[in-house]
C-alpha cells in the first residue's frame, strides 16, 4: 500500500491557523495535521500532526487505538496517568519520546503550563 503523504520540503508553518479540536477530545486540546490523513475504519493511513494543549487541560480516561504512535513531546510539560480530576501521574519534560503499538492503553494526560507534541500515527502494513 502506497504511503498517503506528498513531498513537501522545508516550509514555515502557520502556528496560529489550521488548528481543529480532534474528536473526543477537550477544547482546549487541538491538533494541526501536518501530513497525510488515517481511514481507521480500513486501518489504513499514516499522519503526522502536531498536538498542543493549553494550560491546565487534562483527559479523563485512558486512551486506546489499533495504530501505531510515536509521539515527541517539543516543548512545555506532560503528566501521563492523572485521574479524572487532573490529578496525580507521573510528569514528563521536553525531548521525551514514547513509542506505542496497536491496543496498548495509554493516558489520560495533563498539562500545568501547556505543550507541543509531535506525533505520528500508522497502521501496519497488510
């Protein structure tokens, strides 16, 4: 299957447009797609996007998907395991990597100051 992304070279982003609220998520948790596109109902795709959450935003639940993800935390702050308050987790700082597979449970997350990540998500190859 070939990979649904184009050759794009070195351009500066647009930090301030194109940013949407990802489906289930908070509205202070927006993502901006950088390149390709996931059909996870055919489990096909690959993407790279840019996640940001604003300061004090947290996810209540854990999270789990059937694709592939790496995700790089660029700058501010990330807990991973809070509870449904916001609280408790174990807090992680810029220049930390996570790599997940299909099915693995991870989160919910928390920001106290806000952050960028950088992630990538994919399906395997069939």
């Amino acid at each position: 299957m070939p990979v649904n992304k184009t050759h794009d070279e070195f351009h500066t982003l647009d930090m301030d447009a194109g940013w949407e609220t990802p489906p289930g998520y908070p509205s202070g948790i927006k993502q901006k797609i950088l390149s390709g596109a996931l059909d996870e109902e055919n489990r096909a795709g690959t993407r790279t996007r840019l996640l940001r959450f604003d300061p004090g935003v947290f996810t209540t639940a854990p999270f789990v998907h059937e694709y592939w993800e790496e995700v790089f935390l660029v700058s501010g702050d990330l807990t991973v395991g809070n509870d449904v308050n916001g609280e408790g987790g174990e807090s992680f700082q810029p220049f930390t990597y996570a790599c997940r597979p299909p099915g693995a449970w991870h989160g919910p997350f928390r920001s106290e100051k806000g952050c960028l990540l950088l992630e990538i998500h994919y399906f395997d190859p069939v």
